[in-house]
C-alpha cells in the first residue's frame, strides 16, 4: 500500500519506524512547520522531520493543512491509506476522503477517555492506574472515529516519593 504519514512529536517515531520498515511504501510525510526553540529561538525542526534526513521521502510542512494548496500535494501523493499521530492540526473533511482506503489515528489514551492533547498527562493527573494507545478511523470529529483496536498500559507504581516544597 502507498501510505502517508502525517505526525510531528516524538511520539510519532515509533510508528514512523514501522512504516519504514514494513513492506508497504511510504510516499510522504506531512509535519508541522519548523520552529523557534529554547531560549536562543533558535529554528529547529519536529523531531519526525529529523528522523527522515537521511532519506529521500517527500516532506511536507504545511502552515495550515486546511490550505487548498496543502491539500492538493496531499493528494498528488496518491496515498491508499493515511495514519496519523500526533500531528498537531484537525484534519478537514477535504484531506479525509484523500485515501483510497481510510484514514487511521493512532491516539496515546483509552479513548474516549481523554481526547485531544497530553492524553498521558490527563490520565496521570486525574490518578487513572493505566492507559493506553487506541487506533481508530477518522471522522471530522476530534478522536471521534470507530475505534479498531486497543492496547491497555498500566502505570508503573513507585515508591519514589516528591519533595515537599517548603517555605
């Protein structure tokens, strides 16, 4: 299958990884822009962006994935399937009917649990024993697709305690 992948995170590498190695053909991939970083604001690209410096995979950085141009070099990609994680934009109804096949999500969370950005982080904030990573189609909603597939992680206890602050 020719396959798309649209991440920008770290979170995004695993599964870059896979897509590399697996049988099917990686046609392109789609990230966020390069930006400002650290307290130099020096420009430093999304860490999927690094992982593919020594390929000859077409990168893509839309501004706004929504643009009609960002679309159109989607779509001259050809792909059969698009997989996402992490990508850090919504994706609009005109990208999702792109594929030839569907668009899948790949999502850090249990959803529906906890949809949207920092999944991990909610669960842990709101004292949940385990999360997961759920892998789903794509609607226009936000982590709103039939889910496929889950895989359940617990959290590790520690014996680790903080600091108090004190004053």
């Amino acid at each position: 299958m020719r396959i798309v992948f649209l991440g920008t995170g770290e979170i995004g590498l695993p599964t870059l990884d896979a897509l590399l190695n697996s049988e099917h053909q990686l046609v392109g991939v789609v990230t966020q822009p390069d930006k400002p970083v650290g307290r130099q604001q020096q420009i430093e690209a999304p860490p999927i962006k690094k992982a593919l410096a020594k390929t000859v995979i077409p990168i893509l950085q839309p501004a706004r994935i929504k643009d009609q141009s960002s679309i159109e070099e989607i779509r001259r990609l050809n792909p059969d399937v698009i997989v996402v994680i992490a990508y850090g934009q919504i994706l609009p109804s005109d990208v999702l009917k792109i594929p030839r096949i569907t668009c899948l999500n790949l999502h850090a969370s249990l959803l529906p649990r906890w949809r949207g950005a920092a999944p991990v982080q909610a669960a842990i904030a709101a004292g949940d024993r385990e999360t997961g990573v759920t892998a789903m189609y794509m609607n226009e909603g936000l982590d709103t697709g039939d889910i496929l597939l889950q895989r359940r992680i617990a959290f590790r206890r520690t014996t680790h305690r903080r600091p108090m602050l004190r004053n």
